[in-house]
C-alpha cells in the first residue's frame, strides 16, 4: 500500500488491525478531499497505536493536505489592501487580524505535521521520501511563516508611521479593527484617516 498523491509514493508500515481500522478508512476520505476527517481518523489511530509508522506518516500528509487547502482559501479572501488612487492605500484592518489568525492557525497544523515527520525520522532517519517531505513541509511553514510577521509588523508598525488619530476626526485609530486609508501628506509624513472620514473629505 503506498500513497502515490502529491509526488509522494511512500510505503505504509501499518500492521494489518492499523490499515483496516484506520489507514483506509482515512484514505477514503481523503478521496473525497475531506482532509479534516482523515486527519482526525488518523489522530484516532495514534492514540490506539502511537509507534505506527503508517499512521504517522499520514497524520503529516493530511496535517499538510488541510493546511495546504486552508492556504488555498485564503485567495478568496477580500484584499486586505486596496489602492484608491493619488498615492492613498486602503487597509482593512479586521480583514487583516482574521488573515493573521487564519496564517497562525495553518502555521499550527503544519508545525504538529512536522512534528510527526520528526518523529518517523527517528525510527526510520534514512527514507528519502520522509527526507524530501520534511522539506516539502519546512518551505511552505517558512513561507507561511514569513507572511504571517509582515502582517503583524505593518499592524504594529502603523500607529508609528501614521499616529494614533485620525486627521479627519482627530479620534483615535484602531488599526486592527478599522478601515483606515493612508495617504502621503509630505516627502516623509504618513496620514491615516477613517475611510468614512477620507470618504467624505473626498467629496467636499
């Protein structure tokens, strides 16, 4: 029995009880791409039988498959930064913190499949495909990873760019949780303002 999706074609060390009760009804999920469900299956299975090498091997795959998919959402969501013209840029801060949550959240899932490749290297430190799989796993966390802290540096970073209030209203700014829209007032000063405020400045 060997899992062949993806590029990867390595051979499942489960006893016969391991593949009946959980390797294939896990992979038959993982058929419909219902990852999750496999996933938890799997989980189920290392509780039973926690040096199963077979199980191991597919709590990272799926671990991976459900982040991977999770990754693949994120495209539908609305842009987190829209240009309105004359230099001025939207950010929207709700849709930001919910983007950061979901990168931390997928960064999670593939650090506990990392985890399980971790401990197959242990027991088997020579395979080439669990070798090749740790990488697979490592890029995409580190990409993931990268992204994520240039999220939560330009949250942090605005309230020193901009300030703290807005120009329009002179209220205060809540850059995690509020539309605001920057635009350059000089060479070096960063306004921010409420989109509600930028928007009827606009206007007038």
């Amino acid at each position: 029995m060997r899992v062949a999706e993806g590029g990867f074609d390595v051979p499942l060390k489960c006893s016969p009880e391991e593949y009946k009760h959980f390797a294939e009804p896990a992979l038959q999920e993982a058929q419909k791409s219902n990852f999750p469900s496999a996933l938890d299956i799997v989980e189920n299975g290392l509780n039973a039988h926690p040096a199963s090498e077979g199980l191991m091997f597919l709590k990272a795959y799926f671990g991976y498959k459900v982040a991977d998919t999770m990754s693949s959402e994120l495209t539908s969501f609305p842009k987190v930064i829209q240009p309105l013209g004359n230099g001025a840029l939207m950010v929207d801060g709700a849709m930001t913190s919910q983007l950061f949550g979901k990168f931390q959240e997928i960064v999670k899932i593939l650090s506990e499949a990392e985890e399980s490749i971790n401990e197959l290297l242990q027991v088997n430190p020579s395979s080439q495909e669990v070798v090749a799989f740790k990488g697979y796993i490592d890029s995409k966390k580190n990409q993931l990873g990268r992204e994520s802290e240039n999220m939560k540096a330009t949250i942090s970073n605005s309230p020193n760019l901009a300030g703290s209030f807005c120009v329009g209203c002179r209220k205060s700014i809540s850059y995690d949780t509020q539309k605001v829209v920057f635009q350059k007032s000089s060479a070096s000063q960063l306004e921010a303002w409420h989109l509600p405020c930028f928007q009827s400045k606009a206007k007038n």
